[in-house]
C-alpha cells in the first residue's frame, strides 16, 4: 500500500543533522513506493532543501518564520500541525533527539496518533510495516505494528541506513506560509555549555571515560583518541558526579543513548545504568584494569590494563594509520 509520508529534517548549526537522512530511509521502507515529503522548518533554511532531495525526499516543504530560529515546543509544532493538516501524510517520522522526543508525543496526541519510539529498525513484513525497539533498557527488543491510523516513528541516530547521495534526483521545492504567533517562551540566544565537536548521539567513533580517568585533566588522553579517530568524548555518571567532565557528556540510562559504530570505554566498571546507554554499539572495546570489571561482559574486544598507558599507545598507532 503506497503511502505519504512526511519526516522532520533537523539543521543544527547551520548544517543538516545525519538524522534527518536516516529519517528519509525509514520513510521510504513505510512509504512502500509512495511519496516521501521532507519538512524543514526554521529561519533561512531554504539552502537546505536540495539536499534532502539528493538524500531521498520527493518533495521539500520549507516553513521558514524569525520565531523559528531556535526550537521551542509551541513553534515547531504550529508549524508542523500545519505541514499536516494541509499534506493529511500516512506516515510521520522524526528523528529520535532531543527535538524529536519533546516534539512527536505533543503532536501524536493531537493527531491522535499512536507513537512508536526509539526505533531502531524498520521492515515490510507480512503486509505490515513491522518497527523495532530496544526495550528493558536494552536488554530486549520488540517488534511493533501500528494497526490505525498515522504510521509515526521516532528513529534513533545511527540505527538505520540512510540511502546513497545522488545529485542527479530531482523533486520540487516548495514554501508553506505558517503564521507563528502566541509562543508561551521565545528563545533569544542558545549558548553552548560544551565545546564544539562531533554530536554525541551522531558520532560514529566514541572514546568515554569514567571515574578511572581520576580528573577533569585525565580526560586529555582520551580526547586526543577522540580527535585522531574523527569521534567524540563521552563520560560515565561517574565521571560527571566526581566533576572530571560536564553532565552533557554522561551516556547512560538518565543520560545520552549512543549507538556508534566504535565504543572506547576507558577505566568505567560497566554498570547497568551506563550499558543501558551504550550497549547496542556495533564494536564495544573496553580498557579496564580490573579483569574481573562488568564492563568486559559486553566488550567485543578488552584490554586489561592501566588506561594512562594503553590509550596514548592506541592514540599512536591510529596516527600512524592515518599517514
Ligand atoms: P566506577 O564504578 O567507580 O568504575 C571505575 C572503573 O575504573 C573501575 O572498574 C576501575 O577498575 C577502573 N579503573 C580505575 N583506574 C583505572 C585505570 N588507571 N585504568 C583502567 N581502569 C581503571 N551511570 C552512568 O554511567 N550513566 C547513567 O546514565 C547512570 N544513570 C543512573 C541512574 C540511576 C537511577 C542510578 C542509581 C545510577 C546511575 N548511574 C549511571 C550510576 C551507575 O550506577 C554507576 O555508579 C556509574 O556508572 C559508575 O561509573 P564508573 O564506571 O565511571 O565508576
């Protein structure tokens, strides 16, 4: 059964979030040959639209407005309600970020839609469209099907392959005028606690530390890693409470879910609250001297060892390989 379907395309810092095209993926397995229409909402994001289309979008719809520079809750979603009302989609996906989480169940309940969340694999099977989810904080997962209504999924970053750029797919363009008006809060300026760098839940390469890097300054070891391997830095809630590094950083069940293709776990224990966020990394290594530490019970590949000698020797080599 064909079907349209619309995804929310994210810009951050004025650049499109990989999401956005693993969301046009998703959409077109639920599409099943029907049309896929993009949605980019913001302040001057037009630029943006072709690529999308090169990504897969058939079309692109373009609601730009001042007071939609900076995500709040009551713009995006007027804007999208109107995208909706006026496009009437089959199939609604999102990225599963921070937007996309505050953003879809707002809007499913009024769509009165159901929400599947989190999704980490989407497939036709038996004449539905089957969604994946991890569930038990990563222990299991369960297949879901949406029998009415709206079909909407939040995708996580990193899960589902998006398809190839080509720039010789075309589609149409095409801007929405959305009156933007009695926002509860309008964000002036967004002032960045951490520094610069590869998105977290994006990286494909993470290199996190926990309360066995000792310091703020231990961490430098492993943010030289980091930047050799083109990754980002993450951090156990261990790490964060003892104050070595900032709360953005945490991975874990009450922090970021990451799902790399490279996870460096350097001097954490493995607790369950930290595996519910890294666990389903294709490649976990850890770095640990306790042999007996949990953590290796999910690593694919351990080091025991002191992680001030074994990280800088890593570091090496990788620069090597990069000559
Ligand atoms: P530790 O458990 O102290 O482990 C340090 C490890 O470093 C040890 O295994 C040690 O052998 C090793 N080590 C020490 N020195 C070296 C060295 N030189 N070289 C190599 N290895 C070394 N935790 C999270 O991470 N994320 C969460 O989101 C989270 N949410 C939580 C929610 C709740 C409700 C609760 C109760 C807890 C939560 N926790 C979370 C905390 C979690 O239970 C653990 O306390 C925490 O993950 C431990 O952090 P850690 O592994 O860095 O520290």
């Amino acid at each position: 059964m064909a079907r349209k379907v619309l995804t929310l395309a994210e810009v951050r810092d004025g650049s499109l979030r990989n999401v956005s095209f693993e969301a046009i993926a998703a959409a077109k397995t639920i599409a099943e040959g029907g049309e896929v229409v993009s949605v980019l909402v913001g302040d001057q994001v037009q630029a943006h639209a072709n690529e999308l289309i090169y990504r897969g979008a058939d079309r692109v719809v373009v609601i730009e407005h001042p007071n939609l520079k900076f995500y709040t809750s009551d713009g995006y979603s007027q804007a999208l309600k109107a995208v909706i009302d006026k496009e009437q989609p089959e199939g609604i996906v999102f990225g599963h970020t921070a937007l996309g989480k505050d953003l879809s169940p707002k809007l499913a309940i009024k769509l009165d839609a159901g929400l599947v969340s989190d999704v980490v694999a989407v497939e036709e099977a038996g004449g539905n469209i089957v969604f994946t989810r991890p569930i038990y904080s990563g222990k299991a997962f369960e297949k879901k099907i949406v029998t009415s209504g709206i079909i909407f999924a939040t995708v996580r970053p990193n899960n589902i392959a998006p398809l190839e750029r080509d720039e010789s797919r075309t589609g149409s363009v095409e801007a929405l005028a959305v009156e933007i008006k009695d926002l509860r809060a309008i964000v002036k300026e967004v002032v960045r606690k951490t520094a610069e760098g590869v998105d977290l839940t994006e990286a494909k390469v993470i290199v996190a530390g926990g309360r066995g890097v000792k310091s703020a300054e231990g961490f430098k070891p492993l943010k030289e890693l980091a930047e050799v391997l083109g990754g980002a830095v993450g951090a156990s809630r261990g790490a964060c409470d003892a104050g070595y590094c900032d709360y953005s950083l945490q991975i874990g069940q009450t922090g970021k879910v990451v799902t790399p293709d490279l996870y460096i776990a350097c001097g954490i224990s493995g607790a369950i609250q930290h595996l519910a966020g890294m666990s389903n990394s294709k490649v976990i290594v850890a770095i640990n001297k306790d042999p007996e530490a949990n953590i290796f019970k999910v690593a694919d590949y351990g080091i025991v060892g002191d992680l001030f000698e074994v990280v800088p020797l890593l570091t090496e080599e990788f620069k090597k390989l990069k000559v």
